[in-house]
C-alpha cells in the first residue's frame, strides 16, 4: 500500500501579488468574494492575503471604504 504525501494530487496554486489585490478590490473585504474572484477555496486566498502586505492594506481600506 502506498502513502499519500499531503497536498498530493493537488495542483499548486500560485498568486502573484497583483492578482490578489485585483481580487480584493470591490470586496468589500469578505474573504470568500477574493475567494470567487481568484477561483479558489477560502483558506487559500485567506493565506495569499497574508502574505503579501500590501493584500492586507487593501483588505483594511475595503473595510474602510464600507463603513
């Protein structure tokens, strides 16, 4: 019996810093709409947002911009 490795099977999903702000913009800072925007599932735009600082500049001037 073989073992899986984690994430086998799984394309590797790689967003470039731009494509994550252009998900955030109109998102009225809701993760699940960068989410549908980027074409992934939330944990990883969620991850992406965190790992570029200017995502999460914009995901606090979107907070902003609703209130």
């Amino acid at each position: 019996m073989s073992e899986k490795k984690k994430g086998a099977g799984r394309n590797p999903i790689n967003f470039t810093e731009d494509q994550v702000l252009e998900a955030i913009s109109g998102s009225l800072a809701i993760v699940s709409r960068v989410a549908k925007k980027l074409n992934c599932d939330w944990t990883t735009a969620d991850n992406y947002i965190k790992k570029y600082p200017a995502a999460i500049e914009a995901m606090r001037a979107e907070e902003q911009s609703v209130l």
